[in-house]
C-alpha cells in the first residue's frame, strides 16, 4: 500500500520558516512527479510547487522567492523549504505524487503549518 507520510509542520511566527518533508513508499518514486499542495479552511485546495523526477520545479506565485522544493531520489523524500512564511501560509500542507506515466495520483494526510503573532 502506497503512503505518503509528512512531518515538520507546527506554528510559526511571520517572518519564520519550516522544512516539511515527505517520505513516500512508492516503488519507483523516480516515475513520480511530486508535490505539495495546501488548503486553508473555506478554500479549495491549490498548487504550492512540483518537482520532476530530474528536478524541474514549479510555483505557485504566490510563494516564489519564499519556498524552495527538493527531493531526495534515494530516500524517496521530498521536501518543502519555507521561508519569510506569512499569515495567509495558514493551510494544511498536502504531499503529493504523480505517477509521470499514467493519472494515478497519491496524497498524503497532510500536516497542519499555522502563521500568527
């Protein structure tokens, strides 16, 4: 069974950062194209960034400049680097991993990253 287990939310002051990761058991996680993904309460939930297999990444531009995507082939972790984080950060963070030759799709749980003073 698939799984995708991520870590390293919490509470943070604006102006603060937090490194969520993402840990997959998939069996060829280099097939995969990954992603993080958030939604806030009352809204859909939306694109952060994606990352191929060989590395090339995608923004949402709301957090370009601030996030930084990455992903480790070997661990088959992916990892999501926010900085300069602000109230409207506020969301479950979701990870995500497309399979690059088909429409399968896995989510994980999601952990909950929260922005105040």
């Amino acid at each position: 069974q698939v799984q995708l287990v991520e870590s390293g939310g919490g509470s943070v002051q604006p102006g603060g950062s937090l490194r969520l990761s993402c840990a997959a058991s998939l069996s060829i996680f280099n097939r995969y194209v990954m992603g993080w993904y958030r939604q806030a309460p009352g809204r859909q939930r939306e694109l952060v960034a994606t990352i191929t297999s060989a590395g090339a990444t995608n923004y949402a531009d709301s957090v370009k400049g601030r996030f930084t995507i990455s992903r480790d082939n070997a661990k088959k972790t992916v990892y999501l680097q926010m900085s300069s984080l602000m109230p409207e950060d506020t969301a479950a963070y979701y990870c995500n991993a497309q399979y690059s030759l088909s429409t399968t799709v896995y989510w994980g749980q999601g952990t909950q990253v929260t922005v105040s003073s």
